[in-house]
C-alpha cells in the first residue's frame, strides 16, 4: 500500500466513511459538516508557498473562499464541509490557465439522526453559546467537554 492511500484508508475511517474526493468540474453529492475533497493537477510545479489554486464556494449571498494545499509534485487539494444543506456552486482560480474558471456544483444533504447520533461532528462546528457560558454545536446542542 502506497504511503498516500495508507493515508486516505485512515481518513476515511476517522471521517467516517462519508469522504468524498472528485476531480473539478463535477456535480457532487455530500453531507453536511463533511468534508468534500476537489484535487487538482497544475501544468507546471510551483513552490508549496504560492498557492496557486483557490476554491470560492456560494450559496446564494454566502460566500466561503479557500486555498488549496499542496499534495506532494504538481497536485493540489481544496477541502470543503458545507456548513449547511442546498445546492453550493464552486470558481476555481488559479495561474494555472487550464484551471483557471473551472467551475461545478455541490448539492449537500443533512445527515439523518442515526448519522448525527454516530458522529457528533455532523453536529456542526462547535462555538461560544448565546449565553456566553458554555460552548454548544451548531444545531444548538451542547458540548460535554472532558479532560484528566
């Protein structure tokens, strides 16, 4: 087993099995809170620091700007995790004239209650309650946070 799909067998299990990794310019199907994988092959090889590939998702007026991080020789990956359920359109942008304006769709599901019972990160990202005194998920759920 190559050392990257050693990686990915480890990362779908931590995930889940709910990873979902396409090439762009695809219509993709995804849950939400989970991560969303677009890879990408640049023409020429860049230094890791120059970022040569972004990602903008939108969903209506919402708009969610991501850089790409570099995947060892000439490949690049965006990751994504919809923070809520519709369609998210996507825009590449990059120096790289092949894959500059390349552009696909997203349509995100909510995760049903087993699924959200089986892994408390479909729960959203965790934050600050409106009270200020403890911290819940998204969905308003609050965190039990243990420690020894």
């Amino acid at each position: 087993m190559t050392r990257l799909s050693h990686w990915a067998v480890v990362l779908v299990v931590v995930l889940t099995g709910e990873w979902r990794t396409a090439a762009a310019a695809d219509s993709l199907r995804a849950v939400q809170h989970t991560p969303t994988e677009l890879s990408f092959t640049v023409e020429q090889a860049v230094a890791w620091r120059d970022f040569p590939v972004q990602a903008t998702f939108t969903q209506g007026t919402r708009r969610i700007e991501l850089d790409a991080y570099w995947d060892e020789g000439r490949d690049w990956r965006v990751r994504f995790a919809a923070p809520t359920p519709g369609d998210w359109a996507y825009t590449i942008s990059s120096s790289d004239a092949a894959l500059n304006g390349r552009t696909g769709t997203i349509h995100v599901t909510t995760p049903d209650a087993a699924a959200i019972d089986a892994n408390s990160n479909l729960r959203g990202q965790v934050r600050v309650a409106p009270a200020g005194h403890h911290f819940t998920y998204a969905d308003g759920t609050p965190v039990l946070l243990l420690g020894d």
